[in-house]
C-alpha cells in the first residue's frame, strides 16, 4: 500500500532514510528512489546525504512509515532547530 508513497525508514544503527518507495519483496526489502539519507545534530541541524536509487535489506529496519509531505517540505534542512519526522507505526 505504500508503493509510489515518501516513506521515512529508521534502521537498527539509528539512520533515518527518506525516499519514495518503488518496490518490496517477500523478504521484506525495500527499495527506495530518490532516497537520502538525514543526519541531524544539534549543533550541525539537519545534513542530507542523497542516495539515489537504494535497497533497504529488511533486517536492518527498525521502523517503515509514511512522511508527511507538507510537513517535510517545511523543514528547513540548514536550521539548527529542525527535529526528526516522527514514523506511522503500523
């Protein structure tokens, strides 16, 4: 149900990756377009590291949700003030 959907993947190491979901097998991978990785500290804010075309191997996700896209888009990825998105669990 969230294919062609922005999704935000925590993984087990604690990276936070955003990207569009564009296919998932029965091993639960996933693979993600225009995929980034954020980093956020704070005293840097909010760094991304673009990834492009990415495969998400199924044991190393923590947590799959969809992203608010109004409310990604209002981050300002330069701001020292910017907090992570919070996941849908399902």
């Amino acid at each position: 149900p969230y294919i062609d959907r922005k999704v935000l993947v925590v993984m087990n190491d604690g990276r936070v990756i955003v990207g569009t979901l564009c296919g998932l097998d029965q091993t639960t991978n996933i693979i993600v377009r225009g995929c980034q990785e954020r980093v956020f500290s704070e005293d840097e804010g909010v760094e991304v590291v673009d990834l492009g075309l990415y495969l998400v191997r199924g044991d190393n996700i923590s947590v799959v949700g969809l992203v608010d896209e109004e409310a990604d888009a209002a981050i300002d990825l330069a701001s020292t003030t910017a907090a992570p998105l919070l996941p849908v669990r399902h």
